[in-house]
C-alpha cells in the first residue's frame, strides 16, 4: 500500500518555524515532523511514500538526497576528495518527491500524483503535519470492510484550557482541558479508492470541500473513529507540545 503525504502548503500559522521551511521539516526531537509521521506508517507497514512538494520543496529534497548524512556518522577524506558513510540504517522506504505546485490545493496536490498511484489499489492519504497512535491495521481492515470508496479518521480534539466549576460564586473544583463538546472532527489519515480522484477538479479544489461533501451525499464516505493520542502542529504552542512529549520518552505516537 503507498501513501501520500501533503508537504507542500505554506504553513503560515507556524511562521517562526516555516519562512524557514516547509512546515513538515520542523523537527521535532532533531527530526522533521515529516519523518516521525512515515515511521507511523512504516510500524504499520506501509513503506511506499508519495510526498506532494510545493512551498520550498527543495528543502525536502535535499533531505532525502542526504538522508544517509542526516542518519549517520561521515567521514569526509579532504586529500582524496572522498567520502565515507559509516553505520549506515536505511529505512526500508521508497520515497517518490512530486512537485505539485506552490499554491495548489490539497486536493488538486492529490490529482497531481494520480500517475504514481496503483490502478484499482487501495492507499493512505494524509497531512504532514500530524501525529497519531492510530491502530492502522484496524483502520484497513475497518476500510475493507465497509467497501466504501473512502475513509477518514474521526477524532475529538481536547480542549484547549482547563474549566472551573462554581456556585454563587465560590469555586468548588477544577478541571484540567477536558475533552472537547463531543464534536467529531476531520484527523487526518484518509484510507481512499483511486476513484476518488475523479472527484477532484483542478489544482483549486479543496480535498475537504467539494470531493469529500460529494463523497459523503453519495454514501461513500465512512468514519473510523480514533479515541487514543492526536495532535496537529499547527502553531509554535503545539510544536512545543510534542516537543516536550518527545523528550519525556513516552511520546505516544512512538510506535517503532
């Protein structure tokens, strides 16, 4: 099964991090949030990366063009003009970069990298800017199951801030951010027939407009409600969040 990665948008809510790359570059533990997002799908079994560049796409090139520099210890012989990679750990992972444009949207990103899907295959779509301990394996099998051209992952955000409780004006207790108000939101981590393409008009259409709404009136679309550990990296408060997760050793997106 391949997966697509959006990488290519301009991250604006993030831009103490992002004028200076595209947002799936900012790392988290010394590794880009890109990277930790293709171990999740690697722990699961999906090795066959598509990533959709656009926004500074030369800097996610130029990682994997190195990634053997990045991963490990090098000698460089200046005399000989040669270079030694020593420890060398290779991910088994085959990784195809796509351009798709600067300002294109999500959507038409995924209509750009149709030729580099399998006919009639199944794959794995999402943003490359959110972690997950999704069950994948249970995701597939939910996707199988229901034979439905489409699925996405249904999570409820935490709220943001804590809660107070109070009577007449004496505070009697305190809550720390409870969950969110029940409501389900998009999280990401789509599982898709290539039928779904066909839906997409041009590089302005949104994925999560006219596709996914024409999706749901044609009872293609169905829910795999996720209730464990999601977080997006949308600003410098939740790049923070993750970084402190990461450094704590119990990061629970850390499948690997």
């Amino acid at each position: 099964m391949k997966a697509v990665l959006l990488a290519g948008g301009l991250g604006t809510r993030i831009a103490e991090e992002s004028h200076l790359r595209p947002k799936p570059m900012i790392e988290i533990g010394g590794r880009p949030i890109l990277w930790h997002i293709m171990k999740i799908y690697s722990a699961h079994g999906v090795n066959d990366f598509i990533v959709c560049l656009g926004y500074k796409g030369y800097v996610i090139k130029e990682y994997f063009a190195n990634y053997f520099l990045h991963m490990s210890d090098v000698t460089f012989d200046m005399a000989e003009n040669r270079m030694q990679v020593h420890h060398r750990h290779a991910e088994p992972w085959r990784v195809t970069l796509v351009d798709t444009g600067e300002n294109t949207q999500t959507g038409g990103r995924l209509r750009r990298v149709r030729e580099y899907l399998d006919p009639g295959e199944t794959f794995c779509f999402t943003y490359g800017d959110g972690v997950a301990d999704l069950d994948m394996e249970e995701q597939f099998a939910f996707h199988r199951a229901h034979g439905r051209l489409a699925t996405i992952t249904a999570v409820q955000p935490p709220g943001r801030f804590g809660t107070l409780a109070h009577e007449g004006g004496a505070v009697t207790g305190f809550e720390e951010k409870p969950a969110g108000d029940g409501g389900w939101i998009n999280g990401g981590f789509f599982v898709l027939q290539p039928e779904v393409i066909g839906l997409i008009d041009g590089d302005a259409s949104p994925w999560e407009s006219t596709p996914m709404k024409t999706l749901a009136s044609q009872n293609q679309l169905r829910a795999f409600e996720h209730h464990g550990f999601w977080q997006p990296m949308d600003t410098l408060r939740e790049k923070n969040l993750l970084e402190e997760l990461w450094a704590s050793g119990q990061a629970p997106w850390k499948c690997w």
